[in-house]
C-alpha cells in the first residue's frame, strides 16, 4: 500500500565529505543510483562508475589509516551488497591502495 505524499520520509540529501553541497554535475549522477543512500545499481558507465566509487570511498574511507578487508565490506555493504566489485572499482581507479589486505585511502590532488 502506497504511503500518502506527506507521509513520505524525503531522500537523505546527498553532500560531500565535510557535509558541504557537492557539485551538481556530481549530484546528479548520484541521484540517478542511488536510493535513501543506497546504491541501486553500479553504473555501467566508467566515467559515472568513478563518481559512485569517490562518493563511496569519502563515506568509507573517512581517517588516514589501515582499514582491514572485513572493516572495508562491513561499510560498503551498507551502500550496496557487491562489495567485492566496490573494492575492486576503487583500486582499480587509484582512489585506495591495497596490501596486506588492507585498504588505504590515496587522497586525489
């Protein structure tokens, strides 16, 4: 059964890092995956793929540190139950680096 219009919780606005607004090219394409700040669906495209992955990688990623493999899958798998393809995304575009297996954040100039 449908919930009434006013009744309806409002999507969880999507910000940077620091809570600041992102840009709205940035914007857009994280509204058309994303879902009360899940990940419907990892977008096909490289070039909206890597603007999934950065968002992901600020909300994970937040400290300077090692992250264990498990700490890593506990937190994508909030956004999105493929965490293994997650992972493999951000490493494969540069956004962390993998060792050990451990994860760690590489900040972006």
């Amino acid at each position: 059964m449908e919930r009434p219009a006013a009744r309806r919780s409002a999507p969880q606005p999507l910000t940077g890092p620091a809570g600041e607004p992102l840009p709205p090219e940035t914007a857009k394409v994280l509204r058309g995956f994303f879902k009360d700040g899940r990940l419907v669906t990892i977008p096909a495209r490289a070039s909206k793929r890597l603007v999934v992955v950065r968002y992901l990688r600020d909300r994970v990623f937040t400290e300077d540190r090692a992250y264990p493999e498990a700490e890593v899958n506990q937190q994508l798998a909030l956004f999105h139950r493929d965490v293994a393809a997650l992972r493999r995304e951000m490493v494969d575009a540069g956004l962390v680096t993998r060792a050990a297996g451990e994860y760690r954040r590489v900040d972006e100039d």
